[in-house]
C-alpha cells in the first residue's frame, strides 16, 4: 500500500472495514469479482445496462454503494466514484485502485481467489463521471423519500423549483450588481448541492439570488462574502476580469442573515479560493 498518500489509506481502511461487515448480496459479490479481474476494464456496451455491474450494484444508491457509504459514514464529496471510475476515452469501466486495495485488505475472495488480468494504472484524469449525476442517481432510486420530495431536490440542483422560490424571500435581488428581476438572476446555493444533505439542498438560506457572472464567480470560488456583507475577492481573479465586468470590490448588500452566515462559513472555507 505503499503507493498510497496517507488519507488514501485511512479511505482503505474504512471501505476494507466496511465490507467485512455489510451485508453482501450474491449479485453484488459477482460484480465485485468481475471487475476485480477485468483490471484492464470493462466495456460500457458489452453489458445490458440493467444489468451492468458498474451500474445498479456497485454505485447505486439502493444498493452496495449506499451499504458501504452508510458503513464509514462518508460525506458525498468523499464517497463519490470512490469504488469505481468510467473512462470515457476507451468507454470501459474499472475498479478503483483504493476498492480494490480495500477488497485485498478485508480478503474479501479469500474463499474463492480471484486472479485479476494484467493490471493497467488507473489514469484518474480520465474519470469523466459527474459526481452530481451519480448523486441524482442516489435521490431517485431512495424510496425512502417521497417522490414529489424527490423532484425538488432535482430541481433544486439546477436552482429552481421550492428551492428557488425559498431563496427569493430570503434574498431578492444580486448581491454583487443589485439586479432585482428574478428573470435574469440566478439561484446559486451557498455550500454546493453536491455536498448537503436533502434539507440543505432545499434551504433558501442556502442560497443567493445572483446575476449569471457573480453567480459563475462565486460557484468558482473566486468571490465569497463575510458575515456582515463585504464582498471578498480571490487574489486568483484577473484584475481585468473584475474591470471587464465593471465589479465594484466595495459593494455591500447588507449582513448576511444568521442561517446564511452559517452556509457561508463553509464557503469561504472549502469553496472560495484563498491564495
């Protein structure tokens, strides 16, 4: 386990923990081992999609995917394509290099040994899955969640539906140029969709009314806010870019109310580019 960076085995340790003690269907062990041994992938088309154990059992949601995530209570931004990756350059799917040092370490086919192909690195830059699709996915196959429940939270990824509505009575016009019209601004959550739980995806105090480049600036990370409503610009933005758009640095909205400070923090933290 050499090869790994220190965070990289503690992610092993917890996935090896957490499949030595999730239930394991039959299915799901089969795909296991199939990809396991096609270390130089599978290819996308050479499956049923119903069928394709890249799919609806090893990422899924209803399945071993949410089993293990549940297991080492991993957040999205963690779990994400961890255990498998898509190549879309040779459209084949492969076993994530950290799995399959997880399913070594918990000897996993100790019973029945698996003899894997000629193993080919995983070229990480490759992996061209959304991690938001795959978060998608997950909403739509928990029926644990009502349907309707379930569409908002879809819409609410793209900034409309009761999210946006619940954004406009917090926060009515943009911040940064101070447009009113809803018809031309943007609801932008504050801490990323990708990363909240389903109540915070549909909190309007998650969110900013925002003009289409403040809200690209912000969802960038290259502007943030403080409590108190100061604009904060990254040293990463070009200086032109903020004359180019006429954005005025001194510009203040006002506080931030108590709720949105609370997502704020997490933006000026993992989103906004300090530097």
């Amino acid at each position: 386990m050499n090869r790994f960076s220190e965070d990289e085995r503690k992610h092993i340790h917890a996935l090896s923990s957490a499949l030595r003690n999730v239930d394991i269907t039959e299915k799901e062990m089969s795909d296991m081992r199939l990809l396991y041994k096609s270390s130089n992938g599978i290819p996308f088309d050479s499956i049923d999609d119903r069928n394709r154990p890249q799919g609806p059992t090893i990422k899924s949601s209803s399945t071993l995917g949410s089993k293990i995530k549940r297991a080492i209570d991993a957040p999205t931004s963690l779990f994400g394509m961890s255990l498998v990756g898509y190549s879309k350059g040779d459209d084949r799917w492969y076993m994530k290099d950290v799995f399959r040092a997880a399913i070594e370490e918990a000897g996993l086919f100790a019973a029945n040994p698996v003899i894997p192909d000629e193993i080919i690195p995983w070229n990480e830059s490759e992996d061209e899955f959304d991690e938001d699709e795959q978060i998608v996915d997950d909403i739509l196959a928990d029926e644990s969640i009502p349907e309707t429940v379930r569409e908002q939270l879809i819409l609410a990824r793209v900034g409309q539906g009761k999210f946006r509505e619940r954004v406009e009575l917090v926060s009515g016009k943009c911040r940064l140029t101070g447009v009113s019209d809803s018809n031309f601004l943007i609801a932008s959550h504050i801490k990323p969709w990708r990363v909240c739980d389903n109540e915070e995806r549909l909190d309007g105090h998650n969110g900013l009314m925002l003009s289409p480049h403040a809200d690209q600036l912000f969802d960038e990370g290259y502007i943030s806010f403080n409590d108190n409503g100061a604009l904060i610009v990254s040293e990463a933005l070009a200086p032109d870019i903020l004359k180019a758009w006429s954005i005025d640095t001194s510009v203040n909205a006002g506080a931030l109310t108590q709720l949105q400070s609370k997502y704020m923090a997490y933006h000026r933290e993992y989103v906004f580019i300090w530097r």
